[in-house]
C-alpha cells in the first residue's frame, strides 16, 4: 500500500507507549517520518477519508483504551527544523516548545518566552 517511505511505519502500535500518562489503546498505523518530504509522500498515500491523529510528545493527551482506528502520525523526534531570517522565525510542528522558545530568546526575538513553560511540542501549542 505505501511505497518509497523513509520514515517508520508500524501496524497496531499500543499508543500507551506515546503518552505521558502511559495510557491508550491502540493505533491501527503510525507512522513516524523522516522529514517534512517524507511526510508529505506519506500524507499522499493515504485515503482521503483516512482518520488522521496527529501526535507529539503525548503529553496532553488521552486515548480511550478503544483505541484509534486510523492512522497515528508521531512529529516528536523529527520535524524539528527551525528557521531564522531576520526577524522572522519558522519551526516544524516537532521541535520542542522549550527548544524554541531558547532558540528566539539566542537570536534577540521576543515573544516566545511562554513556550519555554509548554511541556510539548510547537505543533501541539498551535493545536491547544
């Protein structure tokens, strides 16, 4: 079904093993990509009706001990390009909310200094 992938994919993953809270049921695919290309092949392979969790560090997360009949895509642990060009900053949806809030704070940007309180990833704030 999926071809040309770099990242990993695992078939009924206990999602318990992703959260801080250590429960959940279990995922029918997850998928942890290399990149943001890799990624993207991913997202291209599913079906448009896919049921789609994105996950982070799990550490705001529930899962019912149903568990997730879809795909789980894990961006801890990759997705964590950040960028700086002057005054503008862009980050993957898998760097570390302290990380970046460090990051803007050594290149003289202001305004993230409350992500450094944020136990999860950037993705996981936007979504919050």
């Amino acid at each position: 079904m999926f071809v040309n992938l770099q990242g990993e994919l695992r078939i009924n993953e206990p999602l318990s093993k992703h959260t801080s809270w250590r429960v959940g049921g279990i995922a029918q695919r997850f998928y942890q990509p290399e990149n943001i290309d890799d990624l993207a092949l991913f997202l291209s392979q599913l079906s448009e009706d896919e049921p789609v969790l994105w996950l982070g560090l799990g550490s705001n997360l529930l899962v019912r001990d149903g568990g997730f009949a879809g795909t789980v895509i894990l961006t801890a642990g990759t997705l964590q390009q950040i960028d700086i060009n002057g005054q503008e900053l862009t980050a993957e949806v898998g760097v570390y909310c302290g990380k970046l809030a460090k990051k803007a704070a050594r290149s003289g940007l202001t305004g993230a200094a409350f992500l450094a309180g944020i136990p999860g990833t950037f993705g996981g704030a936007l979504a919050m």
